[in-house]
C-alpha cells in the first residue's frame, strides 16, 4: 500500500521578477580546478573561446584547416600469410612528428587514420600546399606477386618520441619503433625488433627428476617483448656403472607457462642447454 508524501514544488510565483545581477570585480577568467559551486565569484566555471592573457580576458582565435588527408587504401599481412586490402576510410591526422634518422638526415612522419605517411617537400616555410605522404610499407612477396605491406594503427591520436635516431610510437595497442636510413623505412612492433633486449630470466634449469637443483632467478622481463631466454643444464647419467652419453628428451619446468602469440613462433623459442658431468 502506497503512503502519502509531503514532498512540495516550490511556488516559483511567490518569487520576485526583478532581474537579479551579480557585479564582478578584478575577473580572472575560467576556473575548472574546484567544483563548480565553490568556484569564486571573480571565477568563471565556464567560458568559450576566452583566454586570459597579459592581465586582460582576450578572444582566443578559431581554427584555421591547413589540409586534409583523403582516403586511401592499404594493404595489411595476416597471420596465416594471406594478404587484406582495406581502405583508409576515416583520414584524421593523429599525429605529426620530425625526427633525425640513423643517418643524421631530417624526416617528418604523419599518422593518418590507420597507417604511417612519409611527409616529403615542407621547406623552410613550412608550407602545408606543398608537401606529399608517401605511404611507410615493406614489400613482401605473396606467393609470385610483390605486395606493399602496411602497419596497421589504430586511428585514435598516438604519442611518439624519439631517440638514437629511431621513432617510437605508442599507438594504443602496440608500441612500434621507426628506423630511417637514406630516405628508406623499417616500421616495426619493439617486441619484434632484433635490437629489442631479450633477458635471460633464470639460469641452471635442471631436468625434472634431477637431484641437482641449480636454478636461479637472473635477468627481469622485458615487458617491451614478450620473449625471454632460459638456460637449461643436461648431461651424462650412469648405466650399468658406466658414465656413457645418450640422446634423450628430458622434462624441465620453464619459468614460464605462456606460449608463443603465434604457433610458428614455437620454433624461435630460445632455449641453451649446457652440460654437466654428471646428473644422478
């Protein structure tokens, strides 16, 4: 059974019509930093296109349009080796930087949409009618034919910098580094980079039903690769009372239970086994 309120609107007739004004003196722009209903009254909580600037509350300039990318198409490499073409159908610049290769030569690369641009031909002036984007791909051989492979970004706005004459880009989902050479590209993930340092987490694996226990924790992750390097210790065994060498498939407990993002990675796994004298 329902109960009665004694909830009441207010009698907004009851209140006066006169305009009510508020002065403010000394008016020091927005204020975002508290909430809004402890904001002074010399404060704004919200202002369009004002900025505060040399003592003085100043219009701020509207957004001029430079250029605009258009659509594109691209080629991406799957998994299983099969090639995707795909369009650039949403070409919103998300980011813009210059850079000094391993060359010592100047270069400007743009992210539009979901691939990597080349600029070519902004001079001194810095004019944006002038220049070109020449996609950043690797030619890849697909079955007989030559394809331009391009790395797919997300398009959302990425941030990048730079060092050792390499560009690393973080583009949401991967963390990619950009080499630069005579005017030639290698855009690819940190993990897959051969100059990405791949530690060598524990040391003296033994095999499972060792006596021996060597194991020992050694380098950290990496946590820009997803590789790691175990050293295992095999050897000789007695039979029959006689040290001999045989060829056998041990058992040994990795660090690690996860495999490879991909099965063909399976075989790059990177294992060392050093040996022992002896193992009971």
């Amino acid at each position: 059974m329902s109960s009665r309120t004694h909830f009441q609107h207010y009698d907004l007739s009851k209140w006066s019509k006169k305009l009510r004004t508020l002065n403010v003196s000394k008016f020091l722009g927005v204020d975002f930093n508290p909430a809004q209903l402890q904001v002074a009254d010399n404060h704004a909580v919200d202002m369009e296109n004002i900025l505060y600037k040399d003592k003085v509350n100043q219009k701020r300039f509207g957004w001029e349009q430079m250029y605009k990318a258009s659509q594109d198409h691209y080629f991406v490499l799957n998994d299983d080796g099969t090639v995707t073409e795909k369009v650039n159908s949403d070409p919103k610049i998300n980011g813009c930087w210059f850079f000094v290769g391993m060359d010592g030569l100047r270069y400007r690369v743009m992210h539009v949409g979901n691939i990597l641009y080349w600029v070519r031909g902004i001079g001194k002036n810095r004019s944006f009618l002038d220049f070109t984007l020449t996609k950043i791909v690797k030619t890849v051989t697909v079955g007989e034919v030559e394809k331009d492979i391009s790395v797919e970004l997300q398009n959302m706005k990425t941030t990048a910098f730079y060092g050792y004459g390499r560009l690393f880009i973080f583009s949401g989902t991967k963390m990619l580094v950009l080499k630069a050479q005579n005017y030639s590209f290698e855009l690819k993930e940190v993990e897959d980079d051969e100059e990405t340092y791949i530690p060598v987490t524990t040391i003296g694996i033994t095999e499972a039903d060792s006596a021996v226990n060597e194991q020992q924790i050694l380098d950290d992750v990496n946590l820009m690769t997803q590789w790691r390097r175990n050293k295992l210790v095999s050897g000789t065994y007695v039979d029959d009372g006689v040290s001999i060498k045989k060829t056998r498939f041990p058992d040994y407990q990795l660090d690690t239970s996860v495999l490879p993002k991909k099965s063909t990675d399976i075989n790059n796994i990177n294992i060392k086994i050093s040996y022992l004298k002896e193992i009971a």
